[in-house]
C-alpha cells in the first residue's frame, strides 16, 4: 500500500511506516500532506509489537527511512538490531497522554489519578500529570518495554487487586489481551499534530540519508542565565521576557539555516537542520553557533553543543554530549560529535597558562556600583556607559563587568530597547542589590 501524491513528480524518496493496522491506516491517510521532501509511504502492519522487527528486515532496501507507529516497536527494532536506516518515531508523550487521560476523565468508572501505565517514563507522566493539577502518588509505571503478555500481567494484577481503575497503554497487542480479560483499558493513542511533525522528520531523514553531506544536525542551546537554582531564584516576568528575546534572536539565526527551533525546557532549544547549513555558519564547526549574536543583542552567555547521527536519536544523544564536553571544558574545540561520536574539530593541545590575576568578585562589583547610585526608591538600572564610568573602566570591560553579574545572579539584562538610530541599541540591566544583605545601604 503506497500513497502517491497527485500532480506531482514521482518521489524517489520512501518512507516505511510500521506499526499496528489501525495507526498505519491512520499514517497513511494523513501522509496526503504536505512533507519537506516528495515521498512515498509504504505500510508494514503488524498484530503484536514483536514482530515490528520482522517487518523491518521484509523492507530491507526498498526504503529510505522507518517511520514508527509508537516508541515500543522502535525500541524493538532497535534492540534486535535491524535497523540499517535512519528511523524515527511517533512520540506518545504530552498530548497523546493528556488526551488518555481526558477520556478516563470523562468516564464516570474511572478515576484518572488510580491508573497503571506502561511504557511512558515517569518524568513524562509527571509533567503530564502536573499540567492538569493532577497528583501521581496513586499512578502505577511499569517504564521498561516488554512483550504484549507481560504488560497485560502487569495492569491486570493492579486492576484485580483494586489499585488502579483503568490500565493505560502504548501497546496495541496489550489493550487487546486485557479487553479480552474483562481489564478497563485506555489506549494511548497518537495525536494527529504528532503523526505531521514525525512524518515531517521521517522525511528529512531520509533525504539526509540519501545525502551524506545534508544528513540531520540536532544543535543544544543552553542558557546557564535561565537555570534556576537555590542561590539564584529570578523573577518570572523576567525570565519569560528573556526567553521570548532569545527565542526570537534563534528563530532568525534559524531561518538563515533552514532549521526548526523547539524549547525544551525552561533553560535549552533544540535546533534541528542539516550538516551543510550548519557548516556554512560554524566555519567549518571551528564557532560555535548563536553565541556571538546572542551575547551581543541579549547580553546572554550561551552553551552550544551539536550532533550527528545514524537516526534522531542518535544526533541528539551526540549533541548533548558535546554539549556537556563544552560545559566542562574552557576551549570552544570539541563542541560537535560527528556519527560516530568523535570530535569534529579535535582540541589542540596547549601548554598551561599563567593563570590570570583574580577579578573582583561579582559582589563586590555589585557593592561598588550601589554605592555610586545612592539610596533609591526605584529600582537600581544602568547600562556599559553608566557602569564604566562609576567603575572607572571603559565601556567595554564595564558590559564584560555587567555580564558576569549576569551569570552569578547579581543582575538582569533587560530587553533591549529598540531605538530608531542606527547602530546596537542599548542595554540595560537592573541590579539585584537585595543579594548585597541587609546592610546594602551602609
């Protein structure tokens, strides 16, 4: 079964969609629209989630890239180690979740806060969980993958024992056994704008594939500044204002890369584009990419790190490695893994330095700058100019001062205000002088 796309050229590019009847159906239909690539899909049904590696090897070369109904069949494929493709696969998480539990609710046998749920990972049903007020103290995970049989044992035995209300599940062939075993079950089903952005990225991995020079580039941006922690709690207001900046300084970057720009959380993007348009604006992955710009526009320090990979998964596994490699190392070297995991730009050995003479500690900058403004009822604002003179430094090491307030939680670059004259508009920054204790006015 094959989807042709109507008034348009024959695709050399396909796409194998695996999983169980009703969702490849569902797959297929939706395949009708419109993907970065012309492509064709061809089904590749199953009854139980074990034989999805079976139908991987009866693909073989004819396509391009796998497209997963769901994490389990994947995960299968992937341990029995038949997958000479890229793949990817339809995520269950978030909205296929919430929409599960909406149909408990509405419900009046079930109580979503009494269930069992296999396959997803805790963090993904507590954040599920949390958006919708709900607690977890009552919800049951079984997180590993397992055949149809062993997960139905699982929900069943809660279910029995009174536990649980409802049994929640990823795999098509478990929410067959329990029906028959008289189990109340929910399936976790995929959402429509799920199956779009996955047959989305099944495409751009397979014509990556078929190009080596343009396979899939996932790029980590974190933002240290962002982090919450006990010694640096930063308003909301704030954070959301910066993120909104940051966000919009990335989706420009991002545009001149042809890439997509997800957050992930409240302090990191994902960047997803191809090697050679990453190449184009790293120098050869010799800049880190966004850094300069950002800490330019935003007064932000960045940390950046990029991967390559066999599949989506691998690239990102990659990029968050070369992102914790660049947190832990003080050279920008290194902070891209090709397929393999291997630097692109090995770090050169350096003899050690002098270490440089100690810089005033960021409370002390903070003090000395109160000082100069005196006591105010309004809150304490300056900017590189201001700062350099009541330091008595230039401009430029007066936003480098600035900066590192930034980064200890003393200060918060405010958005910049966008100005009619030409040339960088200015920043300010408000200072935290309540870090300075309670004798900041003395």
């Amino acid at each position: 079964m094959t989807v042709p796309r109507a008034g348009a050229v024959t695709p050399d590019l396909t796409i194998g969609v695996v999983g169980p009847h009703d969702l490849v159906e569902r797959v297929m239909l939706m395949g009708h629209g419109p993907t970065p690539v012309p492509s064709r899909l061809v089904a590749a049904a199953y009854r139980d989630e074990q034989e999805a590696a079976d139908k991987v090897v009866r693909l073989g070369g004819g396509v391009d890239v796998c497209l997963f109904a769901s994490p389990v069949p994947y995960d299968f494929a992937r341990k029995a180690g038949v997958l000479t493709m890229p793949a990817t696969y339809v995520p269950l998480n978030g909205a296929a979740l919430q929409g599960a539990l909406l149909r408990a609710s509405l419900d009046e046998r079930f109580d979503p806060g009494r269930v069992s749920i296999d396959v997803l990972g805790r963090a993904e049903v507590e954040e599920a969980y949390s958006e919708i007020n709900l607690g977890t103290e009552q919800v049951h995970l079984r997180e590993e993958a397992a055949g149809p049989g062993t997960l139905a044992a699982f929900h069943e035995r809660l279910w029995r024992r009174g536990a649980t209300t409802v049994a929640m599940t990823c795999v098509h062939a478990t929410a067959e056994r329990m029906e028959l075993a008289g189990v109340p079950t929910i399936r976790v089903r995929p959402t429509g704008a799920a199956i779009r952005s996955s047959l989305q990225t099944a495409a751009l991995l397979g014509a990556h594939h078929r190009l080596e020079e343009s396979q899939l580039v996932v790029v980590l941006v974190d933002v240290p500044t962002l982090r919450e922690t006990p010694r640096r709690v930063t308003p909301r207001y704030w954070r959301d204002e910066l993120k909104l900046a940051l966000h919009r300084v990335l989706l420009q970057e991002a545009h001149r890369m042809n890439a997509s720009v997800w957050p992930l959380d409240d302090h990191s993007y994902l960047v997803i584009a191809t090697r050679g348009s990453v190449t184009g604006v790293t120098e050869g992955f010799r800049t880190p990419p966004f850094v300069e710009r950002v800490r330019e526009e935003l007064g932000l320090a960045i940390e950046v790190g990029i991967g390559m990979g066999r599949t989506a998964h691998e690239a990102e596994s990659h990029a968050r490695a070369a992102l914790a490699r660049s947190q832990s190392s003080q050279r920008a070297q290194g902070f891209a893994l090709d397929r393999d995991g291997r630097a692109l730009v090995p770090a050169p050995r350096q003899p050690p330095r002098a270490q440089p003479p100690t810089k005033p500690k960021g409370l002390e900058i903070l003090a000395r700058l109160a000082d100069k403004l005196g006591d105010q009822d309004q809150p304490l604002i300056v900017d590189a100019e201001n700062a350099g003179k009541m330091l008595g430094v230039t401009p430029r090491t007066a936003r480098r001062l600035l900066r590192t307030l930034v980064e200890e939680g003393l200060a918060w670059p405010l958005p910049p205000n966008r100005t009619p004259q030409p040339g960088r508009p200015r920043q300010l920054y408000r200072l935290i002088v309540e870090k300075l204790g309670p004798k900041a006015g003395a």
